[in-house]
C-alpha cells in the first residue's frame, strides 16, 4: 500500500506525471512502463489495432520467448492512450484507434501470486472495472457482474497466460466461462490479448487436455528482434551520441532483440560517462549478454 498510490493499477484513469529521469537513457531488465520510452514494434501495433477498431473487438493471441518485450507491449497497448501527447516522443504515433475511443483496459499479470486464484483474478478484473463485487466472488458471480455492467467495450490484457493454464486452480469449467464472456455473453464488447512464451496451440491446459479457451482466438502475433530500422532508433535515442562503429557492433550483437540493444546501449552510454573512448566496454558489455543467450541461440 505505501509503494502503490490508491486506484493506480486501473489503467483506465491512468495520467502520467512528468516523469522523472534516473539518469538512464536505456531500460535494462523492467519492462518498459512510460510508452514515450517504447520503441519499435510498428509493424505489430498497427495490424494490433487494426483489428481493435471495429465495432466488434477481436481476440489476439501474442508470443515470443522469455524477454522478448511481450510485457512491454501488452503495457504500451494499454497505456498509450490515456497518455498526454507532452509525455511522447515526437511524431510519436497515438491515435491508433479512431472508433473505439472510449474502451477500458484492463491489465492482468500472472506471474503476480495474487492472480494465481480465481477469486484473486475475479477481484483484479472487477476492481479495474470499478464494479463492486463480493469479497469472495465466484465464477458464476463474476460472469453476472461483468454481463450486467459491461457497457463500454473492454479489452483484458492476460500477460503469461501459460501459467493459470497449467494449474490445476482454472479447471475448464473456468477457460469456458471466459470463452462464453468473450463470445456470446457480452455482444462483442469483451476482447481478450493474451500472451505466452508459447504459440497458442502449443499450450495445453492441466492435464494435458486442450483449453476451450484458445480455440476464439483468431489472430496470433510472433514477437521476434525488431526490425534494424527500429533497433537503429532506438539505438540514436542515447542522449550522446554513439560512433558509426558502435551503432553497427550493437546491431551485429544484439541481431536487434530490443533487451539486448537495450543492455549495450546502456553499457557504451556508460563508458562515454566515463571518459573511455575505446572499445574496452565491449568485453563487458558482451558478458552481460550471457543471461539472454536463448535469444540469440533458440
């Protein structure tokens, strides 16, 4: 309670306060939480939203190894549009979506021991929601709340989905709930954007059993490297700025992942601070890369 101001994970009422600079130009392990400090992804947001806007929401499956910035995205898709232009970069897109202006985000993250119940989901969901329920909602309660007050349309972001799926606490009868609110319960007005380190097919609910769950989502998203043009932006964000020689063995190194151009650009930024003006920070540099070989070597 004294780490978290009142009524800040709903993201619906999320208003940036000038935020403040640590100091680091780069991000090296968090996901990135202030959509001016996102890059990339381009080529995702706009077939995201694309499919966002229409008078009926869709459900979009998202996944990519361990580190690969499915946090940060889900958190940029949510946050971006309750973000005031002055906290941007600039030219820096917003107005993805034209039609559905008024929709309400709501975040879910499963790796938080406190969503791993179901009547701790159910008060996540409903508490973002600002609808009051019981302390101890049940399944059938929850899909009654959520029917009964659901009048904007809504979009839940569900980050690690593997995980609930592989527990024994979501049975089926849980994954179908979800499918009947998303599907027939709540007239188009519910999306779902899951993601998972594995392709929705490939995840199996407890048991080794298929989840019903999966089968409404239509749209699925690889998360890969960026695309050089993103890792080159993101690279020429350094406050000082790098060598041609530099901006090339970053990318030849990270093969564009954004964690890792992320940790050498944090790395070389660090050097010059120093006064080094040689390649010596590369050694290190590339130690620290070690953590995320499964990215550059799947």
């Amino acid at each position: 309670r004294e780490i978290f101001r009142p009524g800040q994970p709903n993201s619906n009422e999320w208003s940036e306060e000038d935020p403040s600079d640590d100091g680091r130009p780069f991000i090296v392990g968090p996901p990135i939480l202030q959509p001016r400090r996102f890059f990339g992804r381009e080529r995702e947001l706009r077939r995201i939203f694309g499919l966002l806007d229409g008078q009926q929401l869709q459900h979009i499956a998202i996944s990519g190894p361990q580190r690969c910035g499915k946090t940060s995205l889900l958190h940029y898709l949510c946050k971006l549009h309750y973000t005031q232009r002055r906290f941007l970069r600039p030219g820096q897109k917003s107005d993805w979506l034209q039609n559905n202006l008024n929709v309400r985000w709501v975040f879910i993250d499963f790796q938080d021991p406190r969503n791993l119940t179901q009547t701790g989901f159910f008060d996540a969901v409903l508490k973002q929601l600002a609808i009051e329920h019981p302390p101890l909602c049940t399944l059938n309660q929850f899909i009654g709340l959520v029917c009964a007050h659901l009048v904007q349309p809504v979009l839940l972001l569900l980050d690690e989905v593997q995980i609930p799926l592989e527990m024994l606490e979501f049975d089926q009868t849980f994954w179908w709930g979800l499918r009947s609110l998303g599907s027939n319960l709540t007239d188009g007005r519910l999306g779902f954007i899951l993601s998972s380190q594995r392709r929705p097919e490939m995840i199996s609910a407890y048991g080794g059993q298929p989840s019903p769950f999966l089968n409404i989502f239509g749209y699925h998203f690889p998360i890969g490297p960026f695309q050089q043009q993103e890792a080159q932006e993101l690279i020429a964000s350094a406050p000082q700025p790098f060598s041609e020689e530099d901006r090339a063995w970053i990318l030849e190194q990270s093969r564009c992942w954004p964690i890792l151009v992320q940790i050498l650009c944090q790395k070389r930024w660090e050097s010059l601070q120093a006064g080094e003006n040689n390649s010596a920070w590369r050694e290190a540099a590339l130690q620290a890369l070690q953590p995320y070989a499964h990215l550059l070597h799947p």
